[in-house]
C-alpha cells in the first residue's frame, strides 16, 4: 500500500516561495496522478494541483499563475512550490494520489500546516 | 469555472438514515467522489465514480449521481459516521470540491 508524507518549512514569510515535498513509500512514483490540495483553517478542501509521473500538470485556474510542480522519480518524490505567498496561503497542505481520474484519490498524506506570517 | 454546492449541514439520529446531495450542472454527465473528514484527519475516499466503495468502507454508505445532484447515503447511520463529508468531480481535468457538509448524529 502506498503511503505519503508531505515535509517542509511550517512558517514561511509574506511575499516568499513556499516548497513542499511529498515522499512516496510502498510503491513507485513512476505511475498515477500525484495532487496537492490544502484547507485553510475551519475552511474546506481546495485542490491545487496534479503532477502525472511524466511531468505533465494541471493546476486549478485561480492558483495557475502562483504555481509550480515537479516530479524526482530517482527519490520517489514530488513537489509544489507556491510564490508571493500572502495570509490567505496558511492551510493544511496535503498530497493524494489516484490511479486514474474518475476513481478519486484514495491515498492521503497526514498533511502538513503552513503559515504565512511575518 | 464549474462550482459544486451541498448544504452546510446535516442532522440525523443514531440508526436513520443520512443523506447528503452535492449540486453542479449536468453533474450526472461526470463522475462523483465523496470524502469523509474527521477533525484533525486526513480525508478518506468513501465512494468513487458515482456509486462504487473502495475496500474497508462499510456497505451502509450509498453513492448515486445523476441529473444536477449526486447524493452520499448512509444507512444505519453510526456516531462514528459523525464528520465533514466533500463531494469531487473532474472538470475539464481540473478538480473540483463542493464546499462540505457537517454531519451531525444527534
């Protein structure tokens, strides 16, 4: 079974690039959709990214222009780099994978919180 | 850009029966996912491409989409069902989350 922890820095400032890692174990990165989503405090679930492992991406519209993502398949690793952060970024940042696109993402990190603070 | 809708909040009693919709234009003509979210917890697929239950998700949940509305159903409905539940669909291959629901078992 494929687990994934997400790692990075808990506190990042204003206007800085946030960097997340997400490390998969128990199986290969060399497959499925790799997405990062993120819920601000009290908020709901807002998607902002899928990575397929050959490096192709689809990020969602309203994140397009702040976002970057990339696949190390030699670490079995994938990242998100989100620039001019603001206080609205703070959120629990989670990775997810799934097989195909109709079938949901059915593994989930534990997720990592961020805050943007200076 | 296409926008999923379900009511903030749900009551039901211990045994009844749950029933919670997520709304988006000819949604029926997509696949719908739902999650359950318990606080300080990951979220956990509980139903994929409308109706299906991925394995260790117990047979009282229900998934059913067609028309605008795709609806999560839970029979027998348990305190531990109590937690936030997310509709997802694919749009144009971008994700799409409603806004979640509250369920409360009272």
């Amino acid at each position: 079974q494929v687990q994934l922890q997400e790692s990075g820095p808990g506190l990042v400032k204003p206007s800085e690039t946030l960097s997340l890692t997400c490390t998969v174990s128990g199986g290969s990165i060399s497959s499925y959709y790799w997405s990062w989503i993120r819920q601000p405090p009290g908020k709901g679930l807002e998607w902002i990214g899928y990575i397929y492992y050959s490096g192709s991406t689809n990020y969602n519209p309203s994140l397009k222009s702040r976002v970057t993502m990339s696949v190390d398949t030699s670490k079995n690793q994938f990242s998100l780099k989100l620039s001019s952060l603001t206080a609205a970024d703070t959120a629990v940042y989670y990775c997810a994978t799934t097989e195909a696109l109709s079938l949901g993402m059915d593994v989930w990190g534990q997720g990592t919180t961020v805050t943007v603070s200076s | 850009s296409y926008e999923l809708t379900q009511p903030p909040s749900v009551s039901v009693s211990p045994g009844q029966t749950a029933s919670i919709t997520c709304s988006g234009d000819k949604l029926g003509d997509k696949y719908a996912c739902w999650y359950q979210q318990k606080p300080g917890q990951s979220p956990v697929l509980v139903i994929y491409q409308d109706t299906k239950r991925p394995s260790g998700i117990p047979d009282r949940f229900f998934g059913s989409n067609s028309g605008n509305t795709a609806t999560l159903t839970i029979s027998g409905t348990q305190a531990m069902d109590e937690a936030d539940y997310y509709c997802q669909a694919w749009d144009s291959g971008t994700v799409v989350f409603g806004g979640g629901t509250k369920l409360t078992v009272l």
